[in-house]
C-alpha cells in the first residue's frame, strides 16, 4: 500500500513558506524525520520526480530528497551549499509544484552539499551536474522560493502563459 501524499501546487503558500531546521540532536525528531523521508520518497516516486522538499508536501522543516535519475534518493536534512561553482549552465527543469511545465534555468554545474543523514551524523558532498541542479532547486523550497523566480520576466511571461495564469514571485506571495 503507497504511502504517498499530495504535492502542493502553485499558487499554494506552503511553497513561499521558509522551512525552519530540523533538531537534529533530538533522536525523537530524527525518527519523525525517518517517517517523513519514507513519505517523500513514495510521493516522488509516484510523480516520477528526481527531487522532493518537505515544504512540497506541507510539511516546514529543512528536509529534502535528491537525485540523479540514476542513484538512490539521498536525504539531507538541514541541507546548506557551502560551496558553488562560478560556473554556471542552463538547462530545462521541471518542478513537481508546476506539473506539465518546465523552463531553462541557470544554475551553477557543482555544488558542495553539508548535511545532516537519518542518523544524525553530518555528512559533505560535491555534487555535479544534475545533481547539483536538483539540490540548487530543493534548497530554494526550504527558503520559500521556486524555480519560476529565478527567471527572466519575458521567460516568467512565457510560462504564465503556459500555466494559463499570472505567477507572482514568491516575495510578494509573503505580505
């Protein structure tokens, strides 16, 4: 039986909410943690995503689920890029938040990840690629934010074209 959840959509708040970090010393909450991480990944799974941020699925801590397509969904709790590459590529991404829509975005190509895992220990991690495109995308959930704000007014007109109504960055969604 799946255990998945609903994502929230554009124009929910839970999506211009910042996540607040996660107590990590509290094994209590590292097992809710646990719980939570399960459901994240049943719920990516099923939207055939390659990242998920717990503030996706209403939930407001610093939590999210990566991948590559290719190795096991990594979960980081109270994830922070310590490091970015000067350089940058856009590519085409996608957001579980924005079904049916995807847009270039310019990111940096590698990241340095540090992070809590499930057991509490805090972990690093160089990231490349699509990788780090997936972290650079669920770190700007927990913050409140979406890949639509870091677009262009012309490429932010052509997706609300898309969406067939007017998306309003994530700012201004907090007053």
């Amino acid at each position: 039986m799946s255990k998945r959840t609903k994502v929230f959509q554009y124009p929910n708040k839970n999506l211009s909410t910042p996540s607040v970090a996660v107590d990590t010393e509290n094994k209590e909450k590292l097992e809710e943690m646990k719980k939570l991480i399960s459901l994240m990944e049943e719920t990516m799974n099923f939207y055939d995503g390659i990242g998920i941020s717990a503030p996706q699925i209403g939930v407001h801590y610093a939590v999210i689920l990566v991948s590559d397509g290719v190795m096991e969904p990594l979960a980081m709790i109270n994830p922070t890029i310590v490091y970015r590459s000067s350089n940058e590529a856009e590519d085409l991404e996608g957001c579980l938040s924005f079904p049916g829509i995807s847009a270039h975005v310019k990111r940096s190509t590698s990241v340095f990840v540090e992070y809590t895992d499930v057991y509490g220990t805090i972990r690093g991690m160089d990231a490349q690629g699509l990788l780090a495109r997936c972290i650079q995308h669920e770190l700007e959930h927990l913050s409140g934010k979406t890949f639509m704000d870091k677009m262009s007014p012309v490429k932010r007109a052509i997706v609300e074209k898309k969406m067939g109504r007017k998306v309003i960055p994530s700012s201004l969604l907090e007053m």
